[in-house]
C-alpha cells in the first residue's frame, strides 16, 4: 500500500475497506485513508501470524476489525475481537494486537484540539 491518503481532507469521497490484497505472505501493510487536522483513519492489513507490539498512542484510538478476527489486549488483558466489532482505547492506554490468520483493520486516531 502507498503513503499517501486515498482521501482528500477538502472533498466527499469513497474508498474500500476490504479490497485483498494479491498475496501478504508476510509482514503488516497499512495504507492512509484520511489525513486532517487531529484525524488520522488507517487501514492495516496483517498476515496470519503477525503481530504488533505493546504500545501506547496519544490519541483516542477506534480499531474495526473489517475482515478476519484478532487477539487484542488492552492493558495487558486480551479479548477477542471479531469482524463488525469496534473497539476504543483511550489515549495514553498500552495496547497490542495478534493476527492468528489474514486481518484486516481500520484504525482511526483522533488527537485532542490543541486548546
């Protein structure tokens, strides 16, 4: 996946969520959805067996699980999450994820305003 955003912060628009991609043998993709002021939406995809470290963000964080199903842990305590399911981490809160089979999330961070 590119670096840039699919979408413009200053126009309506569209894109998938849930496009495969041709082969994710390994490692963990992501790709830009949306960049603005204090909003950042991603979308990851893991393959089967990936996983992404313990760590903590400084923005209210929604994870959606679009396609697959993962072990998140919130604060060392992990739950299932499953397709449909949206999670919220507050900011500041540790947390991580494990992909047993192919993942496909959207993340969207949104950042307090600066006061």
């Amino acid at each position: 996946m590119n670096s840039t955003a699919l979408l413009s912060p200053a126009a309506a628009g569209s894109c998938l969520l849930d496009v495969p991609l041709d082969h994710l043998p390994h490692g963990i993709v992501s790709q830009a959805l949306l960049t603005a002021p204090g909003l950042r939406v991603t979308l990851f995809k893991f393959a089967a067996g990936q996983e992404l470290s313990e760590h903590t963000s400084s923005a209210r964080v929604l994870v959606q699980v679009i396609a697959g199903r993962c072990e998140f842990s919130v604060e060392g305590r992990p739950q299932l999450l499953n397709p449909g399911e949206l999670l919220h981490v507050p900011p500041h809160v540790r947390h991580a994820v494990v992909a047993p089979a192919a993942l496909t999330l959207l993340v969207i961070q949104a950042a307090p305003p600066n006061v």
